[in-house]
C-alpha cells in the first residue's frame, strides 16, 4: 500500500465515527447494492428502523441523530400541521461535498416515522438538500383528517 494511499484510508474521526468506514457502507456499497432505486429503498428503510426504535418526543429524536451520528438536527419551524428540521454537521458536510448523488432518505423516513408515531396522523417527509450552506433541511407534513394506523 502506497503512502499516499494509506493516508486517504487513515481513520477521519467525526462526531465519534470513523468517516471513512462510515462512507464506505452508506455511500459506497449501499449504493452500489441498492442501484437507481436506493433513495426509494432507503426512505422506507428508515420507516422501519423509526419502528424499531419508537422515540417519544421531539427531543429524543435529536438525540437518537447525534447518538447514531447521523448529524445534529434541530428544529426550525413548526406550524399546526408542518415540521421543519435541520440537519448539519461535519459528517453531513462531508457526504455532500464528496457524494453527487447526497440524499438523506433514510433520515427523512426515520423522522417521518417518528413524527407520524407521535402525533398519529399520516406524515410524509421530504428532503432538500442545501449544497451552499452543506445541510439538508427536512419538512415533516401530516393532515390531523388522516389517521395512522398505530
């Protein structure tokens, strides 16, 4: 292994986790396993890992994000039937200078999830990546006539 090449694989800790082994699984080979279909895949993936993991509040979402080191999420905006996150950091920086196809659809099917377990009413997130300020922004919308099946 070159010098040069063992530099660029030397373990780049953030938020707790190497970026490196963390870019591998999320951006290289999920990727490449899931193909043009991986966003998709990805937001129902979250869905069911928010299942798993059923978080009480708004808070304990957040916390959940920078324990899972998915970055530091917090809330900017909240109407009667619409939530605004988001989510930043040096990870989430990293990931969108380095990856043109960047997307957060598994954290926004987690926080769908969450929101919808929370407040039970069908919710629906949706992502919009900030490549100028290098975070994502997440808005979180429910209808209160649309039930969930909780």
């Amino acid at each position: 292994m070159s010098e040069l090449t063992a530099k660029q694989i030397e373990p780049e800790l953030t938020e707790g986790v190497s970026i490196f082994g963390y870019d591998l699984i999320r951006e290289v080979l999920l990727h490449d396993l899931l193909g043009p279909d991986g966003p998709e895949i990805l937001y129902w993936a979250g869905k069911r890992l928010a299942r798993k993991y059923p978080l009480e509040s708004v808070s304990d979402i957040i916390s959940f994000f920078q324990k899972a080191s998915w970055g530091r999420l917090s809330i900017v905006k909240e109407t009667k039937d619409e939530l605004t996150f988001e989510l930043s950091g040096s990870i989430i920086e990293k990931r969108m200078k380095d990856h043109a196809h960047f997307h957060c659809k598994l954290e926004a099917g987690f926080i769908a999830q969450q929101i919808e377990s929370q407040k039970g009413f069908v919710c629906e997130a949706f992502e919009h990546p900030r490549k100028r300020s290098l975070t994502a922004t997440f808005t979180v919308k429910w209808d209160p006539k649309d039930t969930a099946w909780l």
